[in-house]
C-alpha cells in the first residue's frame, strides 16, 4: 500500500471518530442514545416550539442491575431536542416517579442495603438528566409505602405529596403526559 492512500485512510478513520466523537460530546446527555435521523421527515422538534412534557414512569426493570429504561427513553428525547436546536429556556421537561419505580430514587447506600448489595445503576443517568435540565420528582405516598426516609432520596429528586397531584399539576401548567 503506498502511502499516500495509508494517509488518506486514516485521515477519514480519524475524522469518522472525530466527527462521531463531536456527535457524543455534543448530546445534552452524553453517553445515551438520540434519534435517527429518517430522510424526508415532515414533523421534527422545533426550536422556537416551548416542549412542556411529564413523563410518567411507574416501572422498574427485571433485573435490578438494569438502568431504568423509561429514564432512557428520557435522555433519547431529551436529546433529540438539543440535536434539533431546541434552547434550554424551551425544554421543560419532569419526570414522576412513582409505584415499582419509586426505588430509583434511593441513595446507592440505602439502594444496596435493600437489594442485597447492588449499586443503584440509575445514578449516573438522573445526574444527567438533571444536568440537562430535566425535574425529577417522586411520590410521597409511594415513599412512604415503601418505608424510604427523606434523608435517603437523590438530592436530584423532589419529594411531592402524591403522584397523582403532581401529575394534575403539571397538566395545568400545560405539560403534556407521556407513560406510563
């Protein structure tokens, strides 16, 4: 192989992980998924549209070592936003946790104490959504069916009376529900 062409490839290898290694970099939370672009796509997000949308997330995964993939789902939407140009003062997104979700919301010492020492897999990615901008909040009734001490709740999470008003109360400031 001559060496022009060995210059060549590994000038456009370096740029393909450059420009994928920008693309990363770039996410509103790094390290988790965004939307495929799809070509000729009529509705996409809208930077000057203000997005005010509660996702209402009830579940937990099987395998208690499994980042919660409702939270996923947060980041990917959160992400497509910023991917579409869509400023911070226009994504107003909050997430309630409530019912087999409410464990989520555990400090990781309390998390492994009540999961036979397993590490919480969610902390790293709520950190980020709130980073991000993203409102978590949690059900007191949950909390309290669940025997969880205030003082062993994320610091990144809000501690409301109940789901359900937290949820009616987000509507009227005109969020739009997703989930559960």
């Amino acid at each position: 192989m001559n060496m022009r062409y060995a210059a060549t490839i590994a000038a456009l290898g370096f740029l393909t992980f450059g420009a994928a290694a920008q693309a990363q970099m770039d996410l509103l939370v790094p390290g988790q998924p965004v939307t495929r672009d799809v070509p000729g796509a009529k509705t996409l997000p809208d930077p000057n549209t203000e997005y005010k949308v509660v996702f209402d997330i009830i579940t937990a995964p099987e395998n208690v070592d499994e980042v919660n993939p409702r939270l996923v789902r947060v980041a990917r939407y959160v992400n497509t936003l910023g991917k579409y140009g869509v400023p911070e003062e226009n994504r107003k997104i909050a997430v309630v946790l409530h019912r087999a979700a409410t464990p989520m919301i555990l400090k990781n010492e309390e998390f492994k104490a009540r999961n036979n020492g397993h590490s919480n897999p969610n902390i790293e990615l709520i950190r980020s959504l709130t980073a991000a901008g993203v409102d978590f909040r949690v059900c007191g009734q949950a909390a309290l069916g669940r025997n969880i001490d205030p003082a062993d709740i994320l610091p990144e999470i809000q501690l409301d009376l109940w789901a359900f008003t937290t949820l009616i109360d987000l509507r009227t400031q005109g969020y739009l529900q997703v989930g559960p």
